[in-house]
C-alpha cells in the first residue's frame, strides 16, 4: 500500500508557432503543462512544480524540456508561467488547516 508519493496532472495544452526539430514543419507544435503535486492516501497535499513536454501535431514527436532547443524552451517557460496550480491540489493542506483551526476552537 502507498502512503505517500507524487503525482502529476496535466494543466495546459497551447499551440506554439515554432518548427518541430523532427519534421521541421512550422506551426504545428503544442506545449503541454503538466503540475506535479505530493499526496498521502493518494489525497492531494501541495502542487510541487511544473514541467513541460511539446508535442508536434504532424509528426508526434514528444520532447522533453531536457531535449528542446532554447526557441521552444522559452516558448514553453512562457506558458508554464500563465498557468497556475490547480484548487484541488492543495484539497489535504487545506482539510487539515480546518481541522486544526475547529481543534482549536
């Protein structure tokens, strides 16, 4: 049984204007967002980051942030700073904030 660990959920998906570095086809590239969380009991506890992946349409070639260019990393950077995390990724942090503050009360 797992009692603790991460996880991840996609967030964004944007269509980005540069050339796949596979098929070099222009325009046909879309930046996928994806949060990272920690949980316990598979309850979400806190967002812990975000990456990125690109995907090109014509082709499906994925590439990783690790394997991008620099013209597609900052593509991606700039929409992995517009997104945000997701409410329901704090959902544990903020059940046992209630928790302490009805204790307390």
């Amino acid at each position: 049984m797992i009692f603790f660990g991460a996880n991840s959920t996609k967030i964004a998906v944007e269509p980005i204007e540069d050339e796949c570095t596979n098929c070099h086809t222009a325009g046909t590239m879309d930046a996928h967002i994806f949060q990272r969380y920690a949980h316990i009991f598979m309850i979400p506890l806190f967002p812990a980051g975000k990456y990125s992946v690109s995907q090109c349409n014509h082709c499906r070639k994925v590439l990783r942030e690790r394997a991008m260019p620099t013209g597609l990393k900052l593509s991606c950077d700039k929409i992995k700073t517009q997104t945000h995390a997701p409410l329901w990724t704090w959902a544990g942090l903020i059940a046992l904030l209630f928790l302490a503050v009805i204790s307390v009360y």
